[in-house]
C-alpha cells in the first residue's frame, strides 16, 4: 500500500525529520497533559468540605497550592486559581501561614485514592478567598 501524503515527508533529510517529529509528539502530550491537570475534568460534579491545618503553601507557577493535613492526620494538595485568579482573590503568600486552620469548598478528585482537591473557595479566620466565585453552588 502506498500513501502518497508520506512522500512530502521522505523528501526532508533524516536529520530534519526526527527532531522535527520528536518535537511535535512532545507537544501533543503536553498539552494534553496541561488540559488534563489545569481542566476540572478530574474533579468530581459536587463540591465538598475540607478542614484542616495548613502544612504548607506554594504560590508557584502554573497554580498556587496548599497541603493541608485533616483531622485524621491525611495530607491533601489542595489546588487553587491560576496565579491571577488567586491574586484577585485577594490570597498571597502572607495570607496565612503553616499550622493555620483552614477550611477548602471545592471539587474532590474523582479517584478517592488521591487526597487532592480544586478549590473555589478558602476561608481562613473567617475570611473567604474565592478563587472561582462562578463555581461556588453552596454558600
């Protein structure tokens, strides 16, 4: 069988071919691995409730997040908005601090295995951080 769209490609050198190929597998896998991480596919429908103590917090790219540990001692990672939206919630890095109470609204991840939840909304000493306010379905 010949495909003819395939001769417009062997007339490129090897040495073009490859890393030109390589290049493009490369980016077809991470973006679907940024799709898969930064959409809410993951995450299940219904929120829920989390409340812990913060282990630690990360405002690094590509979102800013939180370990926090619960009451039976588990350490979830709590993702939060991209680093704008989390600024617009108005939560940095000085908004609390390790060993602070917190309690996370979010999405849990749908594989129960993992203790790993998308925020829309933190409170820490009774004030609310709203990282997705369109999101929020309970008050």
């Amino acid at each position: 069988m010949r495909f003819p769209e395939l001769d417009t490609i062997r007339t490129f050198p090897f040495n073009t071919r490859v890393p030109a190929l390589v290049l493009a597998l490369a980016a077809a896998a991470a973006s679907g691995q940024a799709t898969a991480h930064h959409g809410w596919a993951w995450a299940e429908d219904e929120q829920s409730t989390l409340t812990g103590k913060i282990q630690s917090i990360s405002m690094n790219a590509p979102h800013p997040t939180l370990q926090v540990s619960d009451a039976a001692g588990a350490t979830w990672q709590i993702d939060l908005g991209n680093p704008n939206q989390t600024e617009r919630s108005g939560f940095a890095a000085d908004s609390a601090k390790a060993g602070d109470s917190i309690t996370v609204l979010g999405n849990r991840n749908r594989d129960r295995e993992r203790n790993h939840m998308k925020a829309v909304r933190i409170t820490i000493a009774g004030k609310n951080f709203d990282m997705y306010p369109e999101r929020i379905t309970s008050k």
